[in-house]
C-alpha cells in the first residue's frame, strides 16, 4: 500500500515533466459513459466570449462593407430571341447541315434539340471575335490578346436556351448602354452567319445562277458593241427579210441549246448522271444540238419549196452583220431565261432561309445588377458570426482537455511519441 501510494504520487512530485508508460499504466481508467451535449452549458460558453464574438463579427461586416463599397458597378441587358420551330418545312435538315458548315458536330457538342445548335453559334468565335472588334473590348477589359478578350466576354455573356423554347442573352458591363448593345449586337451577328452559311439546294442554285447571270452580262456586252462596229462600217442597219428569218432561227435554236446546257449544269449540282431526269436532258439537248448543226449547215438553193435563204448567197456585209445580229439575240435571250431563274431561285432561298425572330429586345438597364452590397454583408457577418462561435467552443473544448490530468498525459505522451518518430526517422 505505501510503495502503491508513493507511484501515485510521483506525477504529483515531479510536477509537469514527462509522463513515462509506468506513470500512465497507474492512472484510474477514465470513466466511460453516455456523453450528450450540454446545450446550457455550451450557451454558457458563448454567453461568456460574446464581446468577442460580437468585436470579430462587427470587424467582417465592416471589412465586407469596404470591400463591397470598391465594387465597381455593373448592369445586365437581357435580349429574348425565338428560334426556328421545329415544326418548320426543312428547318431540322438545315440544322444539320448549318452546323456541318460552322464546324458544330452534334455528338461533339452533345446538342440534344435544335435550339442547343444556335446556342453554341452564339458562342462561337467568329461572333465573338466580331463583338470584339466592334466594340473595342480588348481595350475597355485591359487586355491585349483575343483570348483574354474572349474569356472576359463569356464570362459577362450567359446564353441559355429556356423550357419554353426561347434563347436568352444576358450581358453584363460596366457601362449600360454597351450592355445593351453587346446584347443585340449578338442577335445582328447571328443572322449574319445564318446569312453567310447559304448550303440548302436554292442557295447553291441562287450561287450558280449568279454567276451564269454576271458572266452572261459580259458576253451580251460585248456583241452589241461588235454589231454596233458592224453597222457603223458597212451602213447596213436592216437585213431583208430572209435574212431575218435565218438569223432567227438560228438564234432561237442555240438560244435553246444554252437554256437546256444551263440547265442540266443546274441539275449536275444536285443530282448524279444516273437521274433519269439528268439523262432525259441529256437526250434533248443532243437533238436541239443537231438541229442547230443542220441549220448551221444550211447550202440549199431558193425554190422548190426551200423558202431559207442559204447562208453562202448572203453578201459578205450582210451575212457579216446578221452574224453580229445573231448572237446579239441569242445572248439577250440566254440573259432573259438567267435573269428569271435568278428571280425564282431567290425566292425559294427566302422560303428556306432560317429565321430567328427577336421577342424581346434589349433596352437600357435602369438598375445595377451587381455587386450586391447588403447581400455581402449580411452573409460575411453570418459566416464571422458562426466561425467565431466555433472559434470559441473548440479553445474552451482544448483548456478543459488540459484541465484534467489524463487527457493532458495523453497529450504528452502524444508529443513524446511524435518527438520519438521523427528522432528514428
């Protein structure tokens, strides 16, 4: 009993040195029981620091209205668009193809209906190089490269496709008014690349068409200028009135001949050579072809029912001017038929072309949008309000564990324990 006595004792002795394992071993064992939490107990502990908890919540909310004061102000413009329906005539074809020619893949892009498609056009950066430009932002964001540009636009840029089947666009700046024109802006650049990605079968007839049209209107140029220097040289100014009828017929038939050539090159940029289609008009222009040929050809005699004049008896003036007259009526019928087939391919174009219609248009925004200055402060003084609480409790949590003698012996021994490893180590 005394040597047991005097163990127990020696921690006592030897005051706050080190604990050994014998020491420890001695200690009664800590009494294990249900633990609950002491509500009052822990109100009591935050009762007693609240000057504290109430100095370190005041000093935040402070600090977060500083902070929120320096914000600079900003204003959001919000425009509405509605895109093609899908219930639209080819609308759902040309997405494919609008997004084919844009390099937007639907798999890479994950586009589950066709809104996501203009959402991600939207996005892209030929627009946003364009906003760029038009508006200097490079400079109004103090950066000098595009990419720094682009990043600082999208993140003031959000672009959502709604439930109802509406795209918002909502941009955020500094200024309201270039919010509100970046805004739209966005919507007049969109339609633009619409207009620029002309892929549907009107647009590429339109295309041929066109340019058939401006390389006709050249070569029409031309023979009235030759037939002008024709009549000026020779004085002749009217055929006879046989004359009149080779050259017509002629003309109609290589007129024929070029309005059936134009078209079969208009069905090569759609349909195959197998078409029967493309092989009927094959078939016609090869007979228009040796009809031309023959009158072409024509050395008959007068008479005997021949009521053509043959080309070798017409005086080499008059024949000279009749060859001017000639292609001068072929080359304004062939400019006549490519001038409707312009009109007719335009307005199918029109019928095809995708519409996206604006629902709401951006205005002027009255109020800021950001920084919320009460916002911050009420949720930075909560957060300082409960860290503090949680500061108070976890140190008032550590002085008890050093009030009583096992937990502080285990505390030591925690340290003798760390001391040893990193000695070994």
């Amino acid at each position: 009993m005394m040597e047991s006595s005097r163990v127990s004792e020696a921690p006592a002795a030897s005051g706050a040195g080190v604990y050994d394992r014998d020491v420890l071993s001695n200690l009664p064992p800590a009494v294990e029981g249900p633990r609950e939490a002491d509500a009052i107990a822990v109100l009591q502990v935050l009762a007693n620091s609240k000057m504290r908890i109430l100095k370190v919540t005041l000093v935040a909310a402070l600090l977060a209205l500083v902070v929120a004061l320096l914000l600079p102000k900003m204003y959001t413009a919000t425009t509405t668009v509605l895109p093609p329906q899908q219930n639209q005539p080819s609308a759902i074809a040309m997405l494919g193809q609008l997004g084919a020619v844009a390099g937007l893949g639907s798999a890479d892009l994950g586009l589950k209906n066709p809104d996501d498609l203009f959402v991600a056009m939207l996005g892209s950066r030929t627009i946003e190089d364009r906003l760029i430009d038009r508006f200097d932002l490079r400079r109004v964001y103090s950066v000098k490269q595009y990419q720094a540009a682009r990043k600082e636009l999208a993140k003031r840029s959000d672009i959502v496709a709604e439930k109802e089947g509406l795209i918002s666009i909502s941009v955020t700046d500094g200024d309201p008014k270039r919010a509100a024109e970046l805004a739209n802006a966005y919507v007049d650049l969109l339609h633009e690349l619409n207009g620029n990605l002309a892929i549907t079968e009107a647009g590429q007839r339109r295309v041929f068409y066109q340019q058939q049209l401006d390389t006709e209107r050249e070569a029409l140029a031309q023979a009235e200028v030759a037939l002008k220097q024709v009549e000026e040289k020779s004085g002749l100014i009217q055929p006879d009135a046989q004359g009149r009828a080779i050259v017509s017929a002629v003309a109609d038939m290589r007129a024929q001949v070029a309005i059936h050539e134009v078209q079969l090159q208009a069905m090569r940029t759609y349909a195959t050579e197998s078409n029967p289609d493309v092989k009927r008009a094959q078939q016609e222009l090869a007979g228009l072809r040796a009809q031309l040929a023959k009158l072409e050809r024509n050395t008959g005699e007068l008479g005997n029912g021949n009521l053509q004049v043959p080309t070798r008896q017409l005086p080499a003036v008059e024949l000279e001017y009749l060859r001017q007259l000639r292609d001068v009526k072929y080359h304004e019928a062939l400019y006549e038929f490519l001038s409707k087939q312009l009109e007719a391919s335009r307005i199918d174009e029109a019928k095809d072309a995708i519409l996206v219609q604006v629902v709401d248009k951006a205005v002027l925004p009255e109020r800021k949008s950001s920084p919320k200055r009460a916002l911050i402060v009420l949720v930075t003084s909560a957060v300082a309000f409960l860290l503090s609480c949680l500061g108070v409790l976890i140190m008032e949590t550590l002085r008890r564990k050093q009030e009583d003698p096992i937990e502080r012996a285990r505390l030591a021994q925690l340290r003798q324990s760390l001391k040893f490893s990193s000695w070994n180590s």
